[in-house]
C-alpha cells in the first residue's frame, strides 16, 4: 500500500491518492488517508499518465550515435531509406527500444500504442524486440502492437501472411499503409487487411498520408468495410491530413459516418498541414488520439517522446486557446486516449491503473502552454521518476 499525499488532480482540490497491487484504491481528501508508506505530492497538480496513441519504438536510435537524415522527402522516398540504411544501425535492437521508452517515462507517458514494422526483412522480429523492451521495465509502460507493414502489403507477396501471423501470436491490432499511393491497389490491400482482423478479432489502424480527394475516397472505402465487418470501434486512420481538407457537407458526411462506426483519428499534429476539424469531431464525440510517432529514427531526426508537447502542438495549430479548449487538449494525451490502449477507466479514479504524473503548475492550462519538467510519475504503482529523474 502506498499513498500519494497532498496532491491536486487536475488543479483541484487536494487529495490523497491510496494505491494498492498497482491500482488507485481510492481518492480521498488530503490528509485523511490511512497510515502507511507515503510519498509528499507538496500540493503539486496531478495529471493521469500521459498516452502515446502513436508511435514507432522499434525503430529509434535513441540513446545511440548521431545519425544524419537522409532519403527523398516523400513517404516512398523515406520508406526506400530505411530500408537500406537500417541494417547498419541495428534496427530493431532491445537496448535501443528499452531507451526510447525510458524517455516516454520520463516524460509521463504510461502507455502507448505503437507501430511496428512487419516485413520480408525483419519478420516479427521487431514484435520480439518491443516485447522484450517492455519486460526489461516491468511493464512500467504499457505496450500495445500495430503489426505495421511500413513498406507495402499486396505489393510485397507474403506481408499479409506475415500480418496475419503477428495478430494471431497477440499484436492487437493489424496495420496499413496508403492503399492506393503505395500499394496502387487499395481495393486488394484493404480486403486483406479488413478479413484479418475480423478473422482474428483484431483491431485496424491505417496510416493514411493521402490528402485531397485521393485521401477521401480511401475513407469511404474504409467506412464501407467497417460497416460491412462490423467491426465498430475497432478501425484507427492516423494522419489522416485529408479530412480537414475537404470541406463542407462532404466533411460532415465523412464526421457522421466516422461518428456511426466509431473511427478514431491518431494525429501527431504536424504543422504543415491543414488542421483536423475538431469542433465537429468534439461534437460528434469522435476519439481523436496523440502521438509522437518517430523519434530520432531514419526518417526524422526530431521528437523527444513528451506527449504533452504534441499537446501543445495540436493546441497552436488549432488556434485553441479558452481554457476549457486548453484542457481539452490535454484530456486528448490523457483520459480520453483510454480506448488506444484497451482501457475502460483511465484518470485518477478508484479502479483505474495507478498511472500519475506531478508537475508544478497552477492548472492544467498552465501546465499545458509550459510542459514543465514531470517531478513524480508512478506507473502501475511504482515511483519511476522522481524530482525529474528516472529512478528505474
């Protein structure tokens, strides 16, 4: 039993927060906790641990060596890159991993959701490598796989195997990769990837960097097979940039009909391109997640793993601003990612994963527009951050 004591959720009133076999017991008013082992919170605000709803922690070099960026600057071009250059650096390797995901603790980030590469290459073996990485630390994130074809499915014969093998030895979900801009056949792909997961019970999560028109169309092809499948709540596109491209009806069709099928959106609210449509998909209760997605790896030499940045991006490239908007961008890192890594009950709450983080702020806007050093973050129960440095 250890209580968290003197603590403000979410700049509120303070509180001791009692944990037990890595679950919040309960929360109740600072100071009347029961005797025990206790950690002084000094009154600072607590937020839930922080969620990465999209990330690629098999192929970071952090921790390694510099590594100049190289590749054409398209997703092909990219995509040929790491193909050729990754041998070289070790990718995937255990060691690697296990440092990227140090620093999602560092930074608060309790559980993600990640994409790893599945291919004629590297096989599973990348599954085997984030496995292992999260044992080393004890499950102190909580991981949860994408079998991600980086490279192509129908144009590479033999990945659809390969995918459907990831998903039955445990990867949640099955991954995809702009169906018609890379593999020109999004018909062939999507099928593939669609009976997969009903097949295995799995979820879909679709990298789609499509804009335009080209991007719509493949939404509604995704649409189709959902509704078709049945599998309602299960499908996630990331990026996804051409849905705040298109306008007007065509918009809103495509917010209603994502609304009815429970389509999540993954953004790592990249500044260059047109912003999402998030008045209408607060409105219609749409799940939109963050993400870091690369960091330091052979296709960007940038991110540092601090989920509550990418917060702060998505803030500024929206224009948010009032502090209910604020907040809500925060809730985007926190609570209401839940569902991107299977979790009914996320926040500091009597039944939920005891996931806290502690920051000097004066409330959660505050803490947002400055992302101030994390003091205290207890994962799964255990102090793994204290006074901003890692303790594990």
């Amino acid at each position: 039993m250890l209580t968290l004591t003197n603590v403000r959720p979410w700049g509120g009133d303070p509180v001791d927060v009692v944990i037990s076999d890595g679950l919040i017991a309960e929360v109740v008013p600072a100071g009347s906790a029961a005797p025990g082992e206790r950690v002084d919170g000094r009154g600072l605000l607590a937020l839930p641990g922080l969620i990465n709803a999209h990330a690629h922690v098999d192929k970071s070099w952090w921790g390694q060596p510099w590594v100049s960026a190289g590749g054409e600057g398209t997703t092909q071009g990219r995509i040929a890159h790491e193909r050729a250059e990754r041998d070289k650096y070790g990718i995937p390797n255990v060691d690697s991993t296990v440092a990227v995901l140090r620093e999602f603790l560092r930074h608060g980030t309790t559980a993600t959701r990640t994409h790893v590469d599945v291919d004629l290459g590297v096989g599973l073996r990348g599954i085997e490598t984030v496995r292992a990485a999260a044992a080393a630390l004890g499950g102190a994130v909580e991981v949860e796989i994408v079998a991600f074809p980086q490279d192509g499915v129908v144009r590479r014969p033999g990945v659809l195997k390969l995918l459907d093998d990831a998903a039955a030895a445990g990867a949640t979900h099955v991954g995809g990769i702009d169906p018609a801009s890379i593999d020109r056949d999004p018909v062939a792909q999507l099928d593939g990837l669609f009976e997969i997961a009903e097949r295995r019970g799995v979820g879909l999560d679709i990298h789609l960097h499509d804009g335009g028109e080209l991007g719509a169309f493949q939404y509604e092809l995704i649409i189709d097979r959902t509704r078709r499948t049945g599998l309602h709540g299960k499908v996630t596109v990331s990026h996804g940039f051409a849905l705040g491209e298109v306008t007007g009806s065509r918009q809103a069709d495509l917010l209603d009909q994502l609304r009815e099928l429970g389509i999540t959106w993954a953004t790592v609210a990249p500044v260059r391109y047109a912003p999402l449509p998030w008045r209408g998909m607060r409105e219609r209760g749409i799940g939109i997640g963050l993400g870091t997605d690369g960091i330091r790896d052979l296709w960007s030499p940038y991110g540092d793993g601090d989920v509550l940045r990418i917060a702060l991006g998505f803030a500024r490239l929206h224009g948010l601003r009032d502090d209910e908007d604020l907040i809500w961008a925060v809730e985007l890192a926190t609570t209401s990612a839940a569902g991107f890594v299977h979790r009914d009950t996320h926040g500091i709450v009597a039944g939920a994963r005891a996931d806290i983080v502690l920051v000097d702020a004066e409330n959660v806007p505050d803490a947002l527009v400055r992302a101030p050093r994390r003091l205290l973050v207890v994962a799964g129960g255990r102090v793994v951050v204290r006074d901003g440095e890692l303790v594990i």
